[in-house]
C-alpha cells in the first residue's frame, strides 16, 4: 500500500480507526491536542506527529476526528501549506455547508466529507459505517482506507452529502432512543420484564439499534447533532416538529444512560 495514511483525533472514535488502519497495512500517523494520547497511539503501532502540520506534510490522505465546526475549519486553514496535494476526510459530525466550503476555499488539496454511523462498539470492531461524499474517483481512492475500519461504505453523492445522511441517521437514532426510553418506562409500571420484552421488540416491527444497544448510551451528543438538523430544516424552510420535540426530551434526559432496572 502506497498511501500514508494521517489521523487527526485519537479519541474515542479516533483511536480504535488508528489501530485498524495499523492492522490493514498501512503507515499510520496520528496525532492530538492531547500530548498524553501519544502513549496511546504508539500502543497501536502508529507514528506519533508532533502537530498537525508535520502529520499532514507527511500523509497522502489526511482522515480528521476533531470536535466541532470551527475547530475544522481552524485546522485546515492553519495547515494549508502542510496540506498540500493531500486528501482530506472530514470524519467530524458537522454542517454539510462547512464542508461545502472548505471544499471550495482549498485548492491546493482535495476536501470530502466521511462520517462514521454505529458508535464506539462498532469502531472497536472495525464495522463502522461511513458515508462518502465527494467526487467519485477520489472516493475510490480513499475507499480501502475506510474499509480499513469500515464493513459498509456509501458514496453518497458531492461533497457535504455525508454530512447530510449523518445527520439523518442521527435525527432517526435521537428519537428511537427516546421511544425506547418511554416505551420500556410504560413496560416496567404495567410489571412486564423488561430484558425479555427488550429481546422480543428486537426481532419486532419496534426493533431499532438504540434497543439493540441499550444501557451504552447515553444524549451525550444529542444536542450537537440535533442543533445541526434544526439549522439544516430552517435554511431549506423544512418544518420537523418531531425532532423539535425530540431535542427537548434529549437535553432533560442528557446526564443519564438507561438502564433496564432504572425505571
């Protein structure tokens, strides 16, 4: 494999896409704003970088696992030069129109967007899912990079399309979760066993991944990801009273991760 291959982000989702892209073969750096991640890193046989810059000087596909929006677009403008002749997949959860941007502004490397559905389970595992956006013959590029530690990959269209289907995906996730929560909660008042009702809903018309997974998540991220579709349906003038409403139950339900004998 000829490709190096950078990661900007050793964090949760980060870390484990490192270690299987160690596995699969390919020179690996990484890097974080976080120095005490370098043990981390060098633990899963990948290059530490210093800084971004000398990550990106080094790499041909750049993947970035950084936070939110302006952070994005802080790195890319601070490591212009270092990018140069790069790809860049932006693995971050953002706005479809900053990556539609960042595309635009930056010439002199090519920019997509690559988001990642299933969660930390799935990225241990090496089974995210990633939706691609960008031009075909640079998704084809970068596809055995994702394959790396992805089981499905989805070109979904021009740059910021990814970002679209992710929020969708996140809209979808946020209200089965809340579904689930209401439903169990009315189970558990009327006396029924909730483990053995939660294993019957999961081979039902009710099955969701959010059941499926139970008792490892929590609305930690529900408000971010539902801030971005709110901003996405006022711009395009779309009403989504449902996902308002979901939005809601999510911040009061935020602090806790559920569990069958809570209720």
């Amino acid at each position: 494999m000829s490709d190096t291959v950078g990661v900007i982000g050793a964090g949760r989702m980060g870390l484990p896409i490192i270690g299987h892209l160690v596995t699969k073969g390919f020179r690996t750096l990484a890097t974080d704003v976080n120095p005490k991640r370098k043990a981390d890193v060098e633990w899963k046989k990948a290059v530490w970088a210093e800084n971004a810059g000398a990550l990106a000087r080094e790499s041909d596909i750049v993947l970035v696992c950084v936070g939110f929006d302006r952070e994005v677009q802080d790195l890319l403008e601070k490591n212009r030069d270092a990018l140069k002749d790069s790809i860049v997949a932006i693995l971050s959860t953002v706005h479809p129109k900053t990556v539609k941007a960042l595309a635009k502004e930056n010439k002199t490397f090519q920019v997509i967007d690559s988001t990642v559905c299933r969660g930390g389970d799935a990225a241990d595992k090496g089974a995210l899912l990633s939706f691609v956006g960008g031009p075909k013959p640079v998704v084809e590029r970068v596809t055995p990079v994702l394959k790396a530690y992805s089981s499905d990959v989805v070109h979904t269209g021009e740059v910021g399309s990814a970002q679209v289907a992710k929020a969708v995906n996140n809209l979808i996730m946020w209200a089965c979760l809340v579904a689930d929560h209401e439903g169990l909660a009315l189970a558990k008042r009327y006396g029924v066993d909730l483990e053995l009702l939660r294993e019957a809903l999961g081979v039902s018309s009710a099955a969701n991944a959010a059941l499926d997974k139970w008792g490892t998540q929590t609305m930690a991220w529900a408000e971010d990801d539902m801030a971005i579709v709110a901003e996405m349906a006022a711009e395009c003038g779309l009403k989504l009273p449902q996902a308002v409403l979901n939005r809601e139950i999510c911040r009061e339900l935020k602090p806790r991760r559920f569990k069958l004998d809570e209720y």
